[in-house]
C-alpha cells in the first residue's frame, strides 16, 4: 500500500471511529436526557427516575467509558497501519 494510500485509509478509519463515538455519546448525552426522558422516568435507578438519572450522571459515566473505548481502538488502529509508539 502506498503511503498516500495508507494514510488516506487512517484518517477513513480514524473519523469512523470518531463518528461512531460521537454518534453514542449524542444519543445518550441529547437522546436519554431530553427526547426519551418520559419514557425513561417509567423506570427507577437507585430511586430515581432513569431520565433524571442520565441526565445528572448517567451520561457522565457514559462519557468517561467512551473516552476509554476511544484510547483503545487508537491503539488498535495505531498498530493495524504501524503508526504505534513503541
């Protein structure tokens, strides 16, 4: 593979990646806290409705676990094109 070529196909993986993050942290920063939160007040976490819940916390935690998931398919991906740190 060329290096253009190569380096095309990172920045292809590396923004699906980004994208695909983004898109979980929408849905459950935007999507539980605001557009579902009826739906998810039905149901209690710790005594609290779910909605209220993900709004304060939830999506907090949720953040925090993407931003872990995030280093690792960097590495992942940083390894498959041999761009990785040794």
């Amino acid at each position: 593979m060329a290096s253009e070529e190569k380096q095309a196909a990172y920045w292809i993986a590396n923004r699906r990646i980004v994208f695909s993050l983004l898109t979980v942290w929408f849905i459950a920063s935007f999507g539980c806290s605001i557009l579902f939160v009826d739906e998810l007040d039905r149901v209690r976490v710790f005594g609290t409705p779910l909605g209220f819940w993900m709004a304060h916390q939830g999506s907090m935690w949720i953040f925090l676990a993407l931003v872990f998931i995030y280093v690792g398919l960097m590495k992942r991906l940083d390894r498959k094109f041999d761009l990785h740190e040794d």
